[in-house]
C-alpha cells in the first residue's frame, strides 16, 4: 500500500520531471538542431506529425518529427535521463528509509515487548502469583538476602538495578544512554521501562510463582502503574538502616563492584532520592499494613535469619508451604 503510493508518487513527479525537463530542453535542441533557415514549404506530414507547428525547422524535413511539440531526441533523452535518476538515486533512497524504518520498529519491539505478544501478556496470570517487593536504602542489603530467599523459598530474583544496568549494555538498546545517565544521577528511571524491562523477565518464568522484586518501587508513581498494570504485591520487606551504614558499605562495595553510582557523589544523590520519592512508597505499604521492617544492622546471617523467620510466617498466613515449589534467579548482581 505504502509502495503503490510511493510509487505513484514518483510516476507523478516523473511526468512532472519529463515536461518541466523537456520544456528545458525544448529551446536548447530546437537552436541545435533546427538553426538552419526554416523550409518555405510546409513540410510533409508523416505519422509522428500533429499537424501544428511553432516555429524553427530542420534542414530538409522541418517540424515534421516532433511529438507534442517536442523532438523526439529531447523526449528519449528526458525520459533516460529520469529513468537513470530514479534507479540511482529515487529507489536506493526509498528502500534506505524503508530499512531504518524497520529498524527502529525492531528495537522498539525489543524493548518495549522483548518477544511477548499483546495477547501473550494478558493472558499471563499475573494476579495468580506472589509478588514481594525487597526496598530499603541504597546498600541496605536487598540483593543479598534476596538471593539466600532464592534458595529457601523459591523465589524468582528480579533486581530492578540489575535489570536496568543489563537494558543499558545490551548494543541495540535504545534507552542505553538515557538509563546510564538516570543511574550515574541517582535518579528513578521512567517507570515506563522498567515495569516493561519487570513484566518481561516474569513472563520469562511463567514456571514460577514467587517473585521477589527487589530495589522496586522507587516512587509513588511506579507502585501503582504497577500495581494497576501487573499486579499487587502480597507483601514487602523493608530493610531498615542508617545512612552512616549504608554510606560505609556502599563505599566499600565500590572499590569492588565496578558501578557507575557506588562512588560518594552519586550516593549522596541516591541518598536524595531514597528519601523525598522511595521512602514514602515504604510509608504507603505499611499504611496498607503490608510492611515487614527488618534491622540490616548486625551480621549477614542474623539480617537473614530475621529475615527467613518472617518469610516462614508470611507463607503460612497465605496457606502456602514454604518450601520451594519451583527455583530460578535472574537479574542477579554483576
Ligand atoms: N549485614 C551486613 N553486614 C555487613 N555488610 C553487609 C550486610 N549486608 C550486606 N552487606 C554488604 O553491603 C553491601 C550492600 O549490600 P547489597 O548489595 O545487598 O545492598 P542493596 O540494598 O542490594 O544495594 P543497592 O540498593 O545499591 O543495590 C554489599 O557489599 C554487601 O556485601
Ligand atoms: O526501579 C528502579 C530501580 C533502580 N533504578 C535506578 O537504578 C539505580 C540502581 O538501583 P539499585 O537498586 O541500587 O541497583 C538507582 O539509583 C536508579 O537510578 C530506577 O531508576 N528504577
């Protein structure tokens, strides 16, 4: 459809192209050709003839060649030369748009819906599964008792972190950039593309479950676009710490990690944000009386072991076992 109309678009500027060429032509030709004094007798009419005749003439035979007042040179000429310019330039230059067309079609398709159909998502029983949400400060140590709770509960890990820093490498990522630049600020990426970037990656389990959404979400805005779009999260696990803490382990962890934000500037500007947009989303849950608060203080294993004894609580509040039915991670921390 698109082509037919291309292509009768061009067969209009073609014409167009012909007379406006031709009428160019028309007065450069006839001093060529016809610059011999005209023949005093009409000239004889043959099958190109028209009959009418504007001035000039050939030698020996006149105006009798021309074709809609045109000699027919002028119009082989013009039309070749059209002919030559639309295969060189007109076509290459359509089939060019055509493929970068399909391009951007294809990353935003990559994003936006990775290989999952409209249909494919609403019939995804989102509303059947258990969805906890992990927050709490930045460094306060969602990742790593989230990743013991794989292993005892079955969860399926989902750092939102994590999820966003793998959008950002991936090379035909078109928000590769804009994410880099929300992460190194400490700032909360439109939630646009992380609920799609979450949604994505549970419908790459539809095995599972119980998903532990970790480091998500980040402000009001996100909780109920997700909430209203993906489905509610049956609990949430807050992990309570002081800043002086967070600030010690965060910088630890950056001689190590790699992270474009564990380093003071960014911290202090994660620091910001946790507490004008992500610690009210915490305030909202526990007004809804869904919040566990657990200390990070004390050692790894007294954190997790807090940790386990509610989650142990929860399952049996729900009527569910609970041992592991099903087990699988992603997203996990570079
Ligand atoms: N109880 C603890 N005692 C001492 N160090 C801890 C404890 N819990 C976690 N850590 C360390 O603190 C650092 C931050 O922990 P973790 O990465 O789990 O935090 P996070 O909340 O997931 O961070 P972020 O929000 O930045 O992703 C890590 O280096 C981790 O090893
Ligand atoms: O929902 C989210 C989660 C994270 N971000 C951005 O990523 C960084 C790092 O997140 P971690 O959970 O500490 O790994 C965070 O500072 C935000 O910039 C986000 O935008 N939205």
């Amino acid at each position: 459809m698109l082509a037919s109309f291309r292509n009768t678009k061009v067969m209009l500027r073609s014409a167009q192209q012909v007379r406006a060429a031709t009428a160019l032509t028309k007065p450069i030709l006839a001093s060529r050709l016809y610059s011999s004094p005209a023949p005093q007798s009409s000239p004889k009419p043959n099958q190109f003839t028209m009959g009418q005749s504007s001035g000039g003439g050939k030698k020996g035979g006149g105006r009798s060649n021309l074709i809609f007042g045109f000699h027919p040179f002028a119009i082989f000429a013009s039309l070749t030369l059209l002919g030559s310019g639309y295969l060189m330039i007109v076509k290459p230059f359509l089939q060019w748009t055509d493929k970068q067309k399909e391009e951007r079609d294809d990353k935003k398709a990559e994003v936006e819906g990775a290989s999952y159909t409209a249909e494919q998502i609403a019939a995804f029983p989102f509303d059947k599964k258990t969805v906890v949400f992990v927050l709490g400060g930045p460094g306060s140590g969602k990742g790593t008792n989230s990743a013991r709770l794989v292993s005892d509960f079955g969860f399926v890990h989902l750092s939102a972190g994590d999820l966003l820093r793998e959008e950002q490498k991936r090379p035909v990522s078109q928000y590769g950039e804009l994410i880099a630049h929300y992460i190194r600020e400490g700032l909360i990426v439109p939630h646009e593309i992380t609920i799609g970037l979450l949604r994505n990656a549970m419908m790459d389990h539809p095995e599972s479950d119980r998903f532990l959404i970790d480091g998500f979400p980040r402000n009001l805005v996100q909780a109920k676009a997700f909430e209203d779009t993906v489905c509610k999260a049956k609990k949430v696990l807050y992990f309570e710490c002081p800043e002086s803490i967070l600030l010690e382990r965060l910088l630890d962890r950056g001689k190590t990690s790699g992270r474009s934000d564990d380093n003071i500037e960014s911290i202090k500007k994660r620091f910001r944000t946790y507490v004008n947009d992500s610690k009210p989303v915490i305030d909202a849950f526990a007004e809804q009386g869904k919040v566990i608060t657990i200390s990070c203080q004390g050692t790894m294993d007294a954190v997790y072991k807090n940790t386990e004894e509610h989650m142990n609580k929860f399952f049996k509040e729900i009527g569910q076992e609970p041992t592991p039915s099903a087990s699988a991670s992603a997203g996990k921390k570079d």
